[in-house]
C-alpha cells in the first residue's frame, strides 16, 4: 500500500461520507460506491461535512454502483440490514488482494466476509464518532452533520496484512482521525460491543438521547453494562463497566445512537447484529443477561 492509497467506500452514508470527504481533503482518491441516484450526486456535487471537530467543508470524491478496478482498501460502512445486498457491489474478482475494511456494528461480521473474501485481508475495525448523512441522493446533496467531538479508529487484523494496515492507519490520521492498529480483534470488536449496545438499546427502547438515558433510566444503563461485561469476559476479553459508565457520562447530551436515528426514521433496525448477537454469545456461554433480553425483546426482536 503506498502512502496515498486509493480507497473505495461502500456506503456513504453518516460514517462512510464523512470518511470519504475527510481521506479526499487530505489528497486521497476516493471511490464511493453506491445505487446510480446517489452516485450520480455524488459524481456531481461532492460531500458537504458540517463538523465541530473538523470544521465545514466540501469535498469532491468519484462514484459508482460496483467496484470496477483495484483499490488499496475497502471500507465497508452500510448497515447490516442492507449488507448482503451491498456486497454485489464489491466483486471479490476485482477486489483483488485489497483490504477489505468493515466498520460494521456487532461481532458475527468477520466471519461472514472471511467467505466471500481472502480471510487474511479482512481487518475489521472499530469507530467511534456520532455522524449522520442528513441529506443524501436521489436529487439531493450528500450532507453529513458530525456531532461527537472525536473520531477514533481502532484497526485489526491478520499480521501478514499489518504492514498495510499500519499505511491505512497514517492515512487516517492524516485525514484528521485518531487512528491506530491493536493486535486483538476479538478484544477490540467487544469493546466497542460493550459500549455500543447498552447505548443502542436504551436510547432506541424508550426513545431519548444519552443524557435522558443515562440519568432518567440510569439502573437499567447500570444493568445492561454490567450484563454486557459479563459475556465479554466469557468470550475470553477484559471488561470495564465503570469506565463504560464514564463515557457515556461524557457523552453531549444530546447524542442519539444509529439504532435510535434507524427508529426515528423508519428504517431497518440492526437489532440481530447487536442484541441478537449479544444474547447468542450469552447462551453459548450460559451467561443471563435479563435486561438485555427484554429490550430486544420490546424492540421487537422476540425471534433474533
């Protein structure tokens, strides 16, 4: 991988366009794949970014509805609800021996892609960042509006590919992210598991952003942390409820998880690939997470 890589992005949506536009201003070539009538706007007007943390800015990137040439990485940054469906836009023959990059929620994702592609060059990697595409395709500008005051990376993967994954990494932070490379992607994947579900599920059940969730219902939060911990130190991982608890407490106030925006929206919600997940792990392990199972439950996730 050289030291300006080429990147390809399926999805460019809230994470995937405001990497894509952030890699662009820092001189990258970026390809963002995506259905015609967002390619088409994007082709056209570019990425508008509104960010505290970066400041407003545009940034002109290519599109197109597959991959159609080799990239140095792809990173993949749909929701699981639409993944399947998106992964025809990245044809392993193609491909080539890039990195292929899931920013994906949950922890069952790897070993999914490691069928459809070289096991070794899948690196999964962990963010963690409040933005969202306010606008997008279809006629309309692409628009991201970043919320969190912070944009950090977390990249894994196998040791023959860690060379690239360290040039992925620089590139990044070049761009302006706090990017490193941690050599257990087990440990990395359930970290932000640990994080992310108790947040997800909370803010989505009764509808609130982080300060109502974490004052209004704080026994509940209190509850789903430590039964979230609980499975990550049976998979084998070290666990930190109480500094889980203080990152949340520093959370804006007013931070809404992608689940919770899903719901408001009228979208697919990724409750299998978190909740769902998250109490497969607990079964194998014969670990109870009752809170946990009743607000999956309650969000209708009865079957997952």
């Amino acid at each position: 991988m050289t030291s300006r890589p080429t990147v390809a992005i399926l999805g460019p949506g809230g994470i995937g366009g405001l990497l894509a536009a952030l890699l662009s201003r820092s001189g990258h070539r970026v390809i963002c794949l995506a259905r015609e009538g967002t390619a088409e706007v994007l082709r056209r007007d570019g990425i508008q970014v509104r960010s505290g943390q970066f400041g407003d800015f545009h940034a002109g990137v290519e599109a197109d509805t597959e991959l159609r040439e080799p990239v140095d990485a792809c990173l993949i940054t749909v929701k699981h609800t639409t993944l399947d469906a998106a992964l025809t836009r990245v044809p392993p023959a193609v491909l080539g021996d890039a990195l292929v990059v899931p920013l994906l929620n949950g922890v069952e994702h790897p070993a999914s892609l490691r069928t459809r592609y070289a096991p070794e060059l899948v690196a999964p990697v962990t963010i963690r960042v409040e933005s969202t595409r306010v606008q997008g395709g279809d006629g309309e500008g692409v628009v991201i509006e970043h919320g969190s005051p912070f944009t950090e990376i977390d990249l894994a993967g196998a040791a023959t590919v860690r060379p690239r994954l360290d040039a992925l990494a620089s590139a990044l932070t070049g761009a302006g992210v706090t990017a490193r490379v941690v050599d257990d992607e087990t440990a990395a994947l359930w970290a932000k598991m640990a994080f992310l579900a108790p947040f997800a599920l909370l803010t989505t059940r009764y509808g609130v952003p982080i300060g109502e969730a974490r004052t209004r219902y704080r026994a509940e939060l209190e509850a789903l942390v430590a039964e979230t911990a609980a499975v990550a130190r049976a998979c084998g991982v070290p666990a930190d409820p109480a500094g889980a608890l203080a990152r949340y407490d520093l959370f804006p106030a007013a931070a809404k998880s992608s689940m919770q925006r899903d719901a408001e929206a009228g979208r697919a919600l990724e409750l299998d690939a978190i909740g769902g997940a998250l109490l497969r792990a607990a079964e194998r392990h014969g670990v109870a997470v009752p809170v946990t199972a009743r607000l999956v439950r309650e969000l209708g996730g009865a079957g997952v």
